[in-house]
C-alpha cells in the first residue's frame, strides 16, 4: 500500500502520525512525506530540511518539498494543483493530513487543500496536533510497541522539542501523553487517533 502523509511543516506528520507510519512502514508499506512549507518561521530552513530528512530514513520514507512560505500557505488553486500532482505521482491508498478545524492558519489551509485535491482518493484521515481544535476521533492505530518510534522521529527534529511554548514541557512528553489518552479511548497502550474524511474498509491494511 502507498501511504501518502500532507504536513505544513517539518513534524507535523510525525506528531499526528508517525507512529503510524513507523508500523505501516515496517509492515513493507510504502511511506511519502510531503512538507508543504520549511518551516523557516520556527527556525533555520536549512536545519529543518535536514531534520525532516533524517526523520525519513527512520521511516523508510521518501520526502516531498511543496515550496510555500512558513505561515503564509495560501488556499488557492496553485496549493490545490501542486497537492494534485503528488497525489497524481504517487497514487496514494492512504493519505494523512491535518484537521480543518486548527488555530495554525497553515494547518487549516493544508486540511481543506487536501480535502479538495484527494477528493478521488478512497482513504484520507485527518490527524490531531497539539494546536487541533475540536477534534472527535472515531479511527484509532494501536502504536504500541512503535511509541519509541516516534519519539525517534520526534527527536530528529532537535531544534523543535523544546518549543512547545509551555514552560518545562517537551513535544515528546506531550507527543507521549496524547498516545496514552487516545490509547485508552481505543482500549491499548498507546495510539493515535484520526477523523476519516473516508476510510473504505476493504483497503488492504
Ligand atoms: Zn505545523
């Protein structure tokens, strides 16, 4: 199966879903990462691109650049053809994107781009970050034995563990608490948890 995930910038996927990746990735599935921005506004580009790189070689992933301006993602046709032509290359089963409803101006703009432009596509689940507004769950992914995983990719983002904007918390503890409380929503450990655009239950997971 060829998994495509859609993040605005460098660790959004690898909070929202890179536990799930790491699983389907070890499964043999196929993993993209399509970055839509560096994420020059929360550091040095360069540095980001870098860390986002060596988050996928964890994942056996391949990497994806869409070329838009940190917190300046505009919702136009140009994001939706650009978000069309990957999805157009790759062939996607499975795509992973951010919630539409999120204070991050570029979180939102990603989600409805992509709603848009996966319109074909038979299983897209929207994912939760820490700045995610009213998100309702209903699919889960037990990540069991995969949290150090993504805690991994987690930390391949060095320049941003710290920046959660809470004093004395890391994106780690945070990233590792939210798997406890959608684990035991879902009944397991650790999981992470998603809103399905759609999900069609005869996907070869
Ligand atoms: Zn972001």
């Amino acid at each position: 199966m060829k998994i495509l995930g859609i993040g605005s910038h460098p660790d959004d996927l690898e909070f929202g879903c890179g536990g799930t990746f790491a699983k389907f990735s070890k499964a043999g599935h196929q993993i993209h990462m399509l970055i839509v921005t560096s994420g020059e506004i929360g550091g040095e580009p360069a540095v980001r691109r870098r860390e986002q790189e060596r988050s996928a070689r964890i994942l056996k992933a391949k990497t994806y650049w869409g070329g838009f301006r940190d917190t300046d993602i505009p919702l136009t046709r140009e994001l939706i053809q650009m978000l069309e032509r990957h999805i157009r290359d790759i062939k996607p089963n499975l795509i992973f994107t951010h919630h539409f409803d999120d204070t991050h101006q570029d979180h939102r703009k990603v989600s409805q781009a992509t709603t848009t432009a996966a319109r074909h596509v038979r299983n897209v689940l929207y994912f939760e970050v820490p700045s995610t507004l009213n998100f309702n769950p209903s699919v889960y992914v037990d990540i069991g034995t995969f949290l150090p995983r993504k805690l991994a990719v987690l930390k391949a983002h060095r320049s941003q563990v710290f920046q959660t904007k809470v004093p004395d918390l890391t994106i780690l503890e945070s990233a590792k608490s939210t798997a406890v409380f959608r684990g035991y929503q879902d009944r397991v450990k650790y999981a992470e948890a998603f809103v399905p655009m759609r999900l069609s239950l005869d996907f070869a997971a």
